[in-house]
C-alpha cells in the first residue's frame, strides 16, 4: 500500500489558522494521522540558557491532521486529490486526480 503523504510533498492547509499557506512535509506520523509541514502550525517554546546554546524563545512546527492537508498539483499548483495507478511491471505511483500528472518517479 502507497502511503498518501510522504516526506518532501508539496501541500496546503484546507482549515485552521493557517488555511491557505503551503509548506513542505518534513515528518508524516502514521500512527496519530498527522504530519510536521514547514512554517505551519508554529508555536513557541521558552528554552532555557544551557550548555549547548542560549536560551531564548524558539519557534517550531506542531503537528497537523492529515484531513486539513491537500496535494498540490504539480502542474499549477492547484490543490489536488491523489489517486494510485500500477503502472507496467507492479510498481505503483501516486497521481493527481486533477491533471492526471504523476507525483511519484
């Protein structure tokens, strides 16, 4: 089975705060059904000074619910739905329903 989300996909948030905003996914969680996408979600976290840096406030990327993602379609850049061809010998691909474009290579 082709997982629908993977690490270096292109996405965009449907709903929340940051409805709108496309990132990069930089961790898929299986498990919880959420993903880390780059610049969405973020808070802030008070660190305090230590031996391997300053202290200070950082700001990270929370998790986020897989249903509030969509693809972006490679082709323009339009939110997508994804659909799994097997192409010739098995091998299966992920492609967007919208323009027919393959994701996978």
């Amino acid at each position: 089975m082709v997982a629908k989300f993977k690490k270096g996909d292109r996405v965009t948030v449907l709903s929340g705060k940051d409805k709108g905003k496309t990132g990069e996914v930089l961790k898929v969680l299986p498990s919880k059904i959420r993903a880390v996408v780059q610049g969405i979600n973020l808070y802030k976290r008070h660190t305090p000074p230590s031996q391997a840096g300053p202290g200070g406030i950082v700001e990270k990327e929370a998790s986020i619910h897989l249903s509030n993602l969509s693809h972006l379609d490679p082709s323009d850049n339009k939110p997508a739905r994804i659909g799994i061809k097997i192409l010739d010998g098995g091998r299966h691909v992920r492609y967007a329903k919208r323009s027919g474009e393959i994701i996978d290579l």
